[in-house]
C-alpha cells in the first residue's frame, strides 16, 4: 500500500543464516582467517610472505618443516659463506657429499690415478663420482686400443699382401734373410726382438721388410753381404736361394767345366743344406 514501509530480511538472517550481526558494515574489508589468533606483526607479515591462505596451508609448511628437525646433521649441508676477501672453503659441504678425506679414499689405482686424484680432491670429487670417471676413462682407452689394433692389423695385412705381390716366390727367402739381417743388427745396437714389429707398427710392415732385405745385401748382391755372415751356418731357405744365384751365374758352369773343386764343393755343401741333409 502507498505509505507502507516494505518489511526486508535482515542481513544476518540472508540464505537462511542464524549467525549474529557482526556490525562489520558494507563498507569495511572481510577479516582475515587469523584474525584473533592473537598473533605478532612478525607472525602476520611471515604468513602473508608466504602466501598462506588457509589454517590447511599453515598445517602443511609446519609438517614440512619438521620433517628436518631431528634430522641426521650429516644429512644437512650448510653453504658456508664467503669471506671477507670472497673465497669460500666448501670441505664440509664436499665432505657431507662424499668426497673422501684423501687421495687413499677413492680407492683407484694405477699410474694414471696417481696423475688426476689430487685435482679430483681439489674438486670435491665424491668417491662414487670418481669411480664413474675411471669406468668411462678405461672403456675409452679399451675403446681406442681396440681401434688402434684393428688399423695396425689392416696396415699389416695390407704390407704383406703388398710384398708377396712385389716379391713372388722370393717372398718367404726376402722375409728369411731380413729376420737374419735384423738378428745381426739387434746384436750390434742392442736391440730386442719386439722391436721390429714395433719398428713396422710405425713405418709399415713392407717398408721395414725391404730394408732389413737392404741390409742383408737383397736379392740382386747375394747373401754373402750380410753383416756378420758365418758360412757353413745358413739355413735350408738362405742355402737353396745362394744354390739357386750360383746356377743362374754363367761362370759357376765354366768353373765346373774347368773341375774347379772349390766351386763343386760348395754346390754340393749347399744342396745338402737345402734339403736338409747332414
């Protein structure tokens, strides 16, 4: 009706509440969820730092926060702080880690550790770190020796296909009277047996073959050129190769013809020798 006042719910009775009137009017700001706790400033100011909305989230970062307390000290790593000239000492801090107290404590061996453990120390290298580092470094070096063998084998492959093309039939004597002129060289230098295939490794198989053949006065000058030569000691190989050089030279066929007996003699020395008769 006109002039009636319209009867209104009151506030604290809306969406059917029964909550008392709080006199907080529209005017003011809603409280906070802490609000009468009776906490300091300090307090306030940590939980709105912290971005904490809820008792929920105070509850959480309390429990994540005792999950330290009590904790092991040497599951706790404090970084030390610098000094006043800026360095900072972190052995505590590789200690806690697992760097051992000296080189003894990674427990590796071998001329290439005592080589790189200090510096390893120095880092702060823990031991199982270290352990990783020398299993990668030695399956590297295994790795590349492997490779390197498999390159020398193919080089040497490769100089021997290349003498037996080269050399013939000649082969096996070339390769006898070169082991005998390297023998005697050995000898002379003091020089040990592995150091000709150490001595092919680097110039290659072929190019060593041919100069100890060189040396042993080759093919064309006769073995009665190596250095040392005894005669009489020749093996079956050195003694069918001079037989053979004696019949192809012209005049060892004159000197039979003429009975030279030096000459006879030493043909029939050396066919014996070559087919190994004594």
């Amino acid at each position: 009706m006109a002039g009636e006042a319209i009867e209104t719910s009151h506030p604290a009775e809306l969406n059917g509440s029964a909550v008392e009137n709080s006199g907080v009017t529209g005017t003011e700001q809603a409280t906070n969820f802490y609000d009468g706790w009776g906490l300091s400033e300090e307090q306030v100011g940590f939980i709105q730092h912290k971005g904490l909305k809820t008792p929920a989230d105070i509850m959480k970062s309390y429990m994540e926060a005792q999950s330290f307390v009590g904790m092991d000290k040497n599951h706790l790593i404090k970084v030390p702080k610098a000094d006043a000239e800026g360095n900072v000492d972190y052995s505590e801090v590789y200690k806690a880690l697992g760097r051992p107290d000296d080189v003894a404590g990674y427990g590796i061996e071998g001329e290439v550790a005592e080589a790189f453990l200090p510096k390893l120390l120095e880092l702060g290298i823990t031991k199982t770190q270290a352990e990783g580092l020398a299993k990668s470094f030695d399956e590297y070096v295994n790795g590349t020796q492997e490779s390197f063998n498999a390159t020398a084998k193919k080089q040497y492959d490769e100089g021997v296909a290349s003498l037996k093309k080269e050399w013939g039939k000649d082969y096996d004597l070339n390769v006898q009277l070169g082991n005998e002129a390297f023998m005697t060289l050995a000898k002379e230098m003091d020089l040990k047996e592995e150091d000709l295939p150490k001595m092919a490794g680097v110039i290659g198989v072929d190019k060593v073959a041919k100069l100890m053949l060189k040396l042993a006065g080759g093919k064309d000058e006769g073995v009665h050129n190596l250095t040392g030569y005894v005669a009489g000691q020749e093996t079956k190989e050195v003694a069918a190769y001079k037989l053979a050089e004696m019949n192809r030279d012209p005049e060892t066929a004159k000197k039979i013809m003429a009975h030279d007996h030096k000459t006879i003699d030493e043909i029939n020395r050396l066919t014996k020798l070559s087919m190994g008769i004594k």
